[in-house]
C-alpha cells in the first residue's frame, strides 16, 4: 500500500472548480474528492487465483442555483472549466428541490482532531499472499475440513478532500487491512461451510492468518450432520455477534432521517418514544480515536459528536444530514455521506451498548431455544416491521449448545423484537457496527 498522499493538490483542484462554478452563475457549490487505494490476493488450494491493485481519485462538482441543484462526477485530468460549466447549465434545467443546499455556515467544522485513522505500513503482495495461504492452511489442517473455498488478505486507503464556496477545506485518510478465510466439511449432499475474518485499521493489529484459519475450521466442523427442529412458536433465538451486528444495523435504518422523510421506516412516529426495552441504549460516535467508521467531518464539512440515539429504550434522534434534517425541519447532526454525487445520511461507529451477563449466562437462562449463527435471505420489510430469514445455528437444550440445526425459518416483528431484546456483555468494537451476543424471546421458528 502507498504511504500517504498528499491532498493539498486535490483541494487546490477543488477550490478552483468552486471558483469556475461561481464565475459561471453558481449561487454556491462544493467539490469533493473521493480517495481509494487498494490491493488483495486470493488464494484457493495453496495456489493464488487472483490479485487486484486499484487507485482512484473520484471527483464530483454540486452546484447550486436559487433551489436548483445539479451534480457531475469526472476521473483526474478533466478539464475543469468545462465540467463547472456542464453543472451549472444542468442546474438551470433541473427541478426545484427545496431541500437542497449546502450545510450552514454556522455548522461547519472549524478545526478537527487526529483520528488516527491511517496507518501507513508498506504491506507487499507477497505479504498477502502469504498471508492467505496461512490462514487456508491452518484451516485445512483442522480435523474434519475436507475443501477450501479460499481465502484472501487485503490492505488499502481510502478518504475525503472536501471544499465548499463558503470556506471550508479539509482532508483525511483512513486505512484498512483484512484476513479472511471460508472452508469446507463433510461430503456431498453433507457439505457444510463456514468462514472467519479480521479488518483493522492499523496492520499490526489485524489477527493472526493462522488463528484466523484455526476459527474458521472448528466453526465449520461443528456444523456438521445438522438438522431440522419441530416449528415453535414462542422460541427464544440467541444472536452470535455476527448476525446480532446485521440485526443492530436494521434498528440504524429504521432510524435514517431519509427513511422518516420518505414515510418508509416502521419507526417514523415513534420519535420520544420506547423502542427498546427499559435500560437499553443505541449510541453514534465518529469520533473514536482509531474507531473503525471514525470521521473528522462528514461529507458536507460538519464535525459529529457521541450521541445516544435510543437511550434507555426511548428514541432521541434521528440519523440526519443537511438536506435531510431541512425536510424534517431539523438541524444536521454532522451524519451526512457522500455517496457518488448525492449527500445522504448514515451512522458513524454504531453500537449496541451491552448488558452485564455473559453469553454463557445467557444462554443457561433460556434453557431451550436455537442460537443463531448465520441468517440467509432478505426478509425484512422496513415500512412494516416484518421480519422472516432463513437461519442456520445451534439447538439449546437445558442451557447448552447441542446439535447443528439448518434449514429454518426464523420470523417476528421488528417492534417487538426490539422490546424483547437482552443483550450480553460480550461487544467487539472493532466493526463500524457493534453488538453483543443477544437473546429475542417469544419468536416463531418455522422447521419440520
């Protein structure tokens, strides 16, 4: 990977693209930068099947006329009076959009501390590839793994360079290195797979390919031989982590300003009121020094604090960028994204705040109920709360883990899933969204 790149090049290149968009008749503008480094190896069978090495320096121009906006995007070496002119004659044959605009003034960020979000390790293709090629054998060497369905290490950079006509210019960079793995047990019609996986922002930290190998052979072998279990419908189902960080995501679109805006989240009249049960809390911060979706600023230049979005239980805010938060007759709070030319908003490093027991406890205290290792399928209705996924995990039975189970169907409501959730004490907050093990009662499991 490249050590880091200096941005003062691209902003100077942004500030000037403002500048030709205003002589053209723009009102205001931005221009930002959307910076990518990255290489990978894959490897399958000890042999390697692919490398990839991509950088991109993605530039859009949003320009700004009365209630007009319009948008362009170009690669590095476009001709930037042509592409100020292009957006500001597109501009004034676009819709009003009375929402759009820039982020106040007022809301900027001034200054903003050292994340540090980047590490600048040279990390060699041979680095990876070796990497790889440890952690599938580890893998292949546990008892029981027949197969590989390969394995992999990455490392990149990726960032922002942000100016807007009303002053302000800012960059950063964030690093992201990976290891994973998936491998193979059992024959024919019995094969079963599985997989474990490490990202970190700074490479010495990642796990280690061997350890990771080690993981991903002794999941997959104790998925071995499942089964189905009768339909039931008043089943506790315990979340691994894995799946409780995708359930936790669910709660953050729920609670997405676009979505309330659109009418188009179960939860869009539930603002000051008890979505959780009593005691739990949601929080947002990007602002964790090495955090892994840390930010300075977001993707219109305002900086974001720590906030409990559902405190103890009981919904406080929405996720909100500048457009957004206009249309609810709100105030940003710093959680815009740039996604190509568009700005919408999106959570920070989520978490799922844990409770005081552990998994062990937790699953001794339901006694008989199915623990939930992998979710398949996309059931979920957003508008309505509806929740039904395939699943795939392990039966409890008098408090333990017993058999592999597979081939069920897993279904409730969101709401009241929400209201029914205990959480464990087990968080990982090295994922952008975090969450313990956790335990949901009284939900419908569809088997034999």
């Amino acid at each position: 990977m490249s050590s880091e790149i200096d941005s003062s090049t691209l902003l100077s290149r942004a500030s000037q693209l403002i500048d030709l968009a205003r002589k053209a008749g723009a009102d205001a503008a931005d221009a930002v930068v959307v910076r990518s480094r990255s290489q990978s190896v894959s490897v399958r069978l000890g042999k390697v099947e692919g490398t990839e090495s991509s950088e991109s320096d993605d530039f859009s121009l949003r320009v700004f006329i009365g209630k007009r906006v319009a948008s362009v995007s170009a690669n590095p070496g476009f001709d930037l009076q042509a592409l100020a002119e292009r957006a500001v004659a597109m501009a004034k044959v676009s819709p009003e959009d009375p929402f759009a605009c820039l982020a106040d003034e007022a809301s900027l960020a001034k200054s903003y501390p050292d994340l540090q979000l980047l590490d600048t390790t040279e990390v060699s293709s041979e680095m990876l590839r070796e990497a790889g090629l440890a952690a599938e054998a580890a893998a292949l060497a546990v008892k029981g793994v027949t197969n590989s369905s390969g394995a992999g290490a990455s490392a990149g950079m990726g960032g922002l360079v942000l100016a807007t006509s009303h002053g302000f210019e800012g960059s950063y960079m964030a690093s992201r290195f990976g290891h994973s793995v998936s491998v193979i047990a059992g024959e024919g019609t019995g094969m079963e797979r599985d997989y474990d996986f490490d990202s970190r922002l700074y490479y010495a930290e990642l796990d280690d390919p061997a350890d990771i190998g080690r993981r991903a052979g002794e999941r997959v072998i104790k998925r071995i031989n499942p089964r189905q279990v009768p339909t039931g419908k008043d089943v506790t189902v315990i979340f691994d982590p894995r799946v409780a960080r995708g359930f936790v995501a669910h709660i953050a679109g729920a609670i997405n300003g676009a979505a309330v805006a659109r009418k188009s989240s179960f939860l869009r009249d539930r603002m000051g009121q008890q979505v959780l049960k009593s005691g739990l809390s949601i929080t947002d911060d990007p602002l964790i020094v090495r955090g892994p979706s840390s930010r300075p600023f977001d993707g219109e230049g305002v900086s974001g604090e720590r906030m409990v979005m559902i405190e103890d239980g009981v919904l406080k805010h929405w996720f909100l960028s500048t457009s957004t938060a206009r249309e609810l007759g709100l105030q940003t709070n710093g959680r815009g994204v740039r996604g190509g030319t568009a700005v919408s908003p999106s959570s920070t490093n989520l978490a799922l705040e844990p409770g005081d027991i552990t998994p062990e406890e937790l699953i001794r205290s339901v006694g008989n109920g199915f623990y939930v290792t992998e979710l398949i399928g996309h059931g979920v209705n957003m508008i309505t709360g509806e929740y039904s996924r395939g699943a795939t995990g392990f039966w409890i039975e008098n408090g333990e883990l017993t058999f592999p189970v597979s081939e069920v169907t897993i279904a409730s409501n969101l709401k009241d899933m929400f209201m029914r959730l205990t959480p464990a004490n087990d968080i990982d907050r090295k994922f952008g969204v975090a969450a313990p093990t956790f335990a949901i009662e009284g939900m419908t499991l569809a088997g034999r």
